[in-house]
C-alpha cells in the first residue's frame, strides 16, 4: 500500500500575521497629524497692549480725555501720533460749540443734540462706508460708519455737557441721548437721524425722499446698552473683523486681545476666544501643527475656565503627540502631553500620551527583532499607554511574524509553542491559539510527509525511526499513531517473506 502525501498549511497564517501587522500600522496613520511647515511663535500672543490694559481699568464713565484716548488707540493711532489727533478733535469741540450756541441758549439737550448732529454732517461726515470704523479715519476723510460716527458724537456730544451713551446690536451702533424724562435715539449714520422714531419718512435737501426706514428699539434684536469702553472696544472688533477677511488671523487676533483687555465682558470673551480658535485653524491648515497647540495652551491658562479653549488646548495636544509620535519621537510626544497638565484636560493628556504609545507599539511590532518589540510591548502596557486591545493585536502580530519565520524554517512544533506562548499572553485575539493548531498540524503533515517517502521506498525501517521520533515530539498525535502502525506492519510482512 502506498501513503498519499499531505500538503502543509502555511501560506494561510503567515498571510493573516503580515494583514494583522498592516492593520496596526493603518490605525495610526489614520490619526496622525499633518507635517509641520514651519512653526510661528505663539508666545505671549495674547498679550494686550500695555496702554490698552490701563483703559481698561478704568470704570466707566470715562472721562473726556480718556474716552478720546482710547478711541484713538482702538483705531490703531500709534501712542506718539496720538497727542496729534487729540489736539484736532479739541479744534472741531470748539467749532461744534460755537455752531450749536443758539441750540445751547434755548438750554433744551433735544434741541444741542439735534443741532450737533446736523453740524457733524455737515463739517465732517462726507461718505458712509462699512469700513470706516476708526477715529482717525473719520477725521482724515470724512468717511464713516456707525461705530466711528457714534464715537465721535458721543465725544462731541460729552463736551457740550449732554448725557450720551452707546447702544448696541449684533450688527449695528447708535448712541442714546437723555433730555429730561426721555431717551432720545441718534442714528448718526444719517443726517436726519436725531430721534427717528417720530418721523415718518425723511427728505433731502431737495424734498426728494430718502427711502431711509427706522428701526425703533423693541425692533433691533438683542440691543443694549454698553459702556463707553464697550463703546470704543467695537471700533477693535470690527477692525478685527475685517483683517480676518483677508486671512489676518495673527492681527485680529491681537485686537481681540486688546478688546478683552479693555472691556472684560462677555462680548469681549467670547469674541476672543473666536479669535483663538480662527488662529488655531489657520496654523493647522497650513501644517503648523506645533504652533497651533502652544496658542491654545496659552490661551487656555490665559482664558482659565473656558470650556471651548480648553477642547480646543486638547485637541490640539492630541494632533501634536500624534505627529511627534509618528515621526518616531514618542518621548517627545510624551513630554509634549506630560507639559500641559494643568492646561488640557486629564482626559486629552491620557489620549496624546495614549497616541504616543500605540504609535511605539506599531513600530515594535512591525518593526523590531523579537525580543526587543515584546520588551516594548510589555513595557508599555506596564505604564498604561498601551490598550490591551492594541496590545493583544501587538502580541499577535510579533509572536505570529517569529512563529512563521520558525516555521518557514520548518520547525513547526518550536513555532506552534512560540505562538501558544503569545496566545497565554494575549487571549482574547484567539488568532495565535488558531495558529498554534495550524503549526501543529503542519508538523503532523511533514512527519507523515517523511514516513510515506521512506515507506513507499521500501525503507520500513527508516520510516518507523522517523515517525517513532516524530511522536516522541507529539505523543498522542492520531495521524502518527497509525502510520507507525503501518511501518510496523510492513516491517513484520518483510521478516515474514524472508
């Protein structure tokens, strides 16, 4: 009788451990962060400017002097030219005194208000513009917008000795004089608009109608009143706002922080903390992943308590460890999560340190000669930045990559032992358990492979010597068992013969 040949199944496992190491290494890329193009300070970039912070200590109402000041700061007059502009709002106070006097006889603040107003549109407001939001704008050309004509009659107004404050939407200012028992609104955006709620409809110097349409105060949404330093910080906001629309993110970002410094309001803040996050987007954008975690973490010891920098300070610390991590620099990914305690959450320094581990552990073990990957293995599961998920992957990746080079080598029972080994190491995977059947089975087929070469040559002899080694290697093994059986048999025939 003549033994069939068996095949050995190798391919199969072997092909499942290089799949297993490819999908721990496509898990990470998938989380790692883009390649830095050049890191931008971000150092101290909420710092105000020192002349803006000592405004904004001061309580309102601000003195007339201070107010000016403080208008010409907000629109970015450097602190030397600011004695110049002063010295010419001074000039036009005394002009606009003595072109209201009549008003300012007849003692009504209606009438002075009114009068001002009208003196304002005709000495100095030339051109409405959205984006005339400054000062000194106003003063240079004529050009205006409801910001800067507000600050300006509120100023003119104040030294004229009416009561004048400013008034707010999300989208729009105007100022709110009180004359007696009332509250008079002053749109200064329009030459007709002194308390405009009692007309109708306006007309020009040619009878023409304007088409100009007043919204009365319960119609504004979410108008209030603010301060004069809540006044003077929209001047910086919506500077701000426009360097952000040609992609000035750094600049507005400053103005946000000289608005906050001056105002300290909620406005203020939450209009900070979008400067923050517009900055952040922007350096990751551009790859600057480095700069884009520092701001945030200036910005979260600067803006203790706010929940959204504090997302943000650790998101950014994630992308940060895991572009170090995948760069290979996983101490650095680790002092980089270690350093902001305190700053990010607990929770986001678990994940970046989380990040640098998986990524060490990926690299072991595709990477590594056996020994050394399991030491990293280990190592990091014992410090607990390993999951056990990923670190029984891990396990299942290096013990089966040695497992099938053993048994490549054809030395299958060493290779079976290796992977049940890592299968007691990592026994939820149950791949290296599956492995470890397959390898055995492999040793059964080669040994009976053996036998049935010697067997069908002839060497009964030499065929029982091998399987009876082979089972002393496997005892027990059925498939052995039987072909020493049969080499027994034909050794016993041949004696017979003879």
């Amino acid at each position: 009788m003549r033994h069939e040949y068996a095949r050995a199944r190798h391919a199969s496992y072997l092909r499942a451990f290089l799949l297993a190491a490819f999908l721990l290494s496509a898990a990470v890329r998938t989380v790692a962060a883009p390649s830095v193009a050049g890191a931008v300070t971000a150092a101290n970039a909420l710092a105000p400017s020192a002349a803006i912070a000592e405004l904004g200590a001061l309580p309102d109402p601000l003195p007339l002097p201070r107010l000016v000041e403080a208008a010409l700061l907000c629109s970015g007059v450097p602190r030397e030219r600011v004695a110049f502009y002063a010295d010419r709002v001074d000039v036009l106070l005394r002009e606009a005194a003595a072109a209201v006097g009549a008003a300012a006889e007849r003692g009504s603040a209606a009438e002075l208000g009114s009068a001002l107003l009208d003196f304002l549109h005709a000495r100095v407001f030339r051109a409405y513009s959205e984006q005339a939001t400054t000062l000194d704008g106003v003063l240079d050309s004529g050009r205006y917008n409801c910001v800067s004509s507000a600050l300006l009659y509120m100023i003119a107004a104040r030294s004229l000795g009416l009561e004048v404050s400013g008034s707010r939407t999300v989208d729009h200012a105007l100022c709110v004089l009180r004359s007696g028992s009332r509250d008079i609104d002053v749109e200064t955006t329009n030459p007709y608009g002194f308390d405009p709620g009692t007309r109708k409809e306006f007309k020009d110097s040619f009878g023409r109608t304007t088409g100009y349409a007043y919204a009365a105060p319960g119609a504004y949404s979410g108008r209030r009143r603010v301060g004069d330093r809540g006044m003077v910080g929209l001047v910086l906001s919506n500077r701000a706002s426009l360097l952000e629309r040609s992609g000035r993110y750094r600049e507005a970002l400053a103005l946000g922080a000289d608005y906050y410094a001056l105002c300290r309001d909620a406005d203020s803040r939450s209009f900070l903390v979008d400067r923050v996050n517009n900055v952040v987007a922007d350096l990751s954008e551009r790859g600057d992943i480095s700069g884009a975690e520092s701001l945030a973490a200036e910005a979260a010891g600067a803006l203790p308590g706010e929940s959204a920098i504090a997302e943000l300070a650790g998101k950014t610390l994630e992308a940060l460890a895991a572009k170090l991590a995948a760069s290979g620099d996983y101490e650095g990914a680790r002092r980089a999560a270690l350093g902001r305690r305190g700053l990010a959450s607990e929770a986001a320094v678990a994940r970046a340190l989380a990040a640098a581990g998986d990524a060490e552990l990926v690299r072991a073990a595709n990477t590594l000669p056996f020994a050394r990957a399991i030491a990293v293995a280990d190592r990091l599961r014992a410090a607990g930045q390993a999951d056990e998920a990923r670190y029984a992957q891990a396990i299942a990746a290096i013990y089966g990559r040695e497992a099938a080079r053993l048994g490549a080598a054809g030395d299958w029972l060493a290779a079976a032992a290796l992977a049940e080994e890592g299968a007691a190491k990592a026994p939820g995977d149950g791949s290296l358990a599956r492995a470890a059947t397959t390898m055995r089975r492999n040793f059964t087929i080669a040994s009976h492979n053996a036998f049935a070469a010697l067997y069908n040559a002839g060497d009964y002899a030499g065929a029982r010597r091998a399987i009876e080694s082979a089972l002393a290697a496997a005892p027990g093994d059925a498939t052995l068992a039987r072909d020493l059986e049969a080499a027994k048999s034909a050794e016993a025939r041949r004696l017979q013969e003879n």
